[in-house]
C-alpha cells in the first residue's frame, strides 16, 4: 500500500518540479531581458568630452578632433553658416566605428531650446544631415554645436562653438532682423 501511495505522487511530484522549473526559467529570461533593455539606464556609460583643435573655426572649413581611439572631422555648407536656411553637416571618422551621430544647436549666450539633428550614414565612416538654425532678432550669435557620437563603450561630446551674424544672413533675412531688431524673442540664458 505504502508503494501505491509513492508511485501516484511521484507523477504528480514530477509535473510540479517541470512546471515549477518552467516558472524559474521564464522568470530568469524576463529578468535576462529587462536587463538588457534596463542596461542603459541602470549602469550608463560615461560620457567623454573631447577638446576640438582650438584655432579651427567652422566658418572656414573642416575642423577636427583626434582621440586616443581614432579621429573626427566636421564640416558646415556652405560657409559662412547661415540663419533660417538649411544647410548640410557632415561628420567623418576614423576608428571610432559609431553606432549613431547627433549633434545638438545650442544658443551660448541665448536660450534658443535645443536643435538635434541625427546624422545618417553616407558612406564608410562618414555620416551627414541637412541642419537649419533658428533666426534671434538680436542679431549676431555664438552657437554651440556639440556632436555626439554614440559608440559601445559610451558617448564622445565633442563641443564646437562658433558665431553667427550679418555676414551669414540673406539679404531677406537682415532685412527681417533690421526691422525687428528692438524686440528680442530670444531668451538670455544665464
């Protein structure tokens, strides 16, 4: 009798243990998975600022910026840069292998909001988008445009500043800024 009563709750005992076993491991890869998505936010990477060679200015041509992993080059057409009208950015690399490439316009000495723009591949190592920045009625502006490269051990922020003024304008766009000069609808950032 003892061993009828071991061999009907060993079937049962064993559907348990399987269907317990089931419920650990889809426990373990839902763990596994939330991990994986969570990494980034959990465990952030880092992120490296990198200095630019100080005599380049964008208004003349490429500048530059060399890592101890490899080299970044950027590019503004047409030169000078100019207000309210697109023009192209272009970001080439040696070495880095990002996964992604943004840069982000920002008002130095005036809140203008951010203005990311994402770069797409174009070829190998080189990456480009069509970028506008917006008017201030204030006149002639410093900017910053902070190219960010995303790679798989963290961020690089390469920061480029650089100003804007009449000499960039259209002759529509100045003629704008003369006729509204007195009322700023930019904000001062400090």
């Amino acid at each position: 009798m003892q061993d009828a009563l071991h061999q009907t709750a060993g079937p049962a005992t064993g559907r348990r243990g399987v269907r317990q076993g089931l419920i650990a491991a889809a426990v373990a890869l839902a763990l596994a998975v939330a991990a994986y998505w969570l990494e980034p936010i959990l465990f952030p990477q880092p992120d490296f600022v990198a200095a630019p060679d100080p005599g380049c200015s964008l208004h003349h041509g490429p500048c530059t910026a060399t890592l101890a992993a490899g080299r970044i080059e950027v590019r503004f057409e047409p030169r000078p840069i100019p207000l309210a009208q697109a023009f192209r950015v272009r970001v080439a690399t040696e070495g880095l292998a990002p996964r992604k490439i943004e840069i982000d316009f920002t008002g130095v000495e005036m809140n203008m909001g951010s203005n990311l723009v994402t770069l797409a591949p174009v070829a190998d190592d080189s990456y480009a988008a069509e970028a506008v920045l917006p008017v201030c009625s204030s006149g002639p502006m410093k900017w910053r445009a902070t190219v960010i490269l995303h790679t798989g051990r963290g961020r690089i922020l390469i920061p480029y500043v650089f100003d804007t003024g009449e000499e960039a304008l259209s002759e529509r766009s100045r003629n704008t800024l003369h006729a509204s000069h007195k009322e700023s609808r930019c904000t001062s950032s400090t």
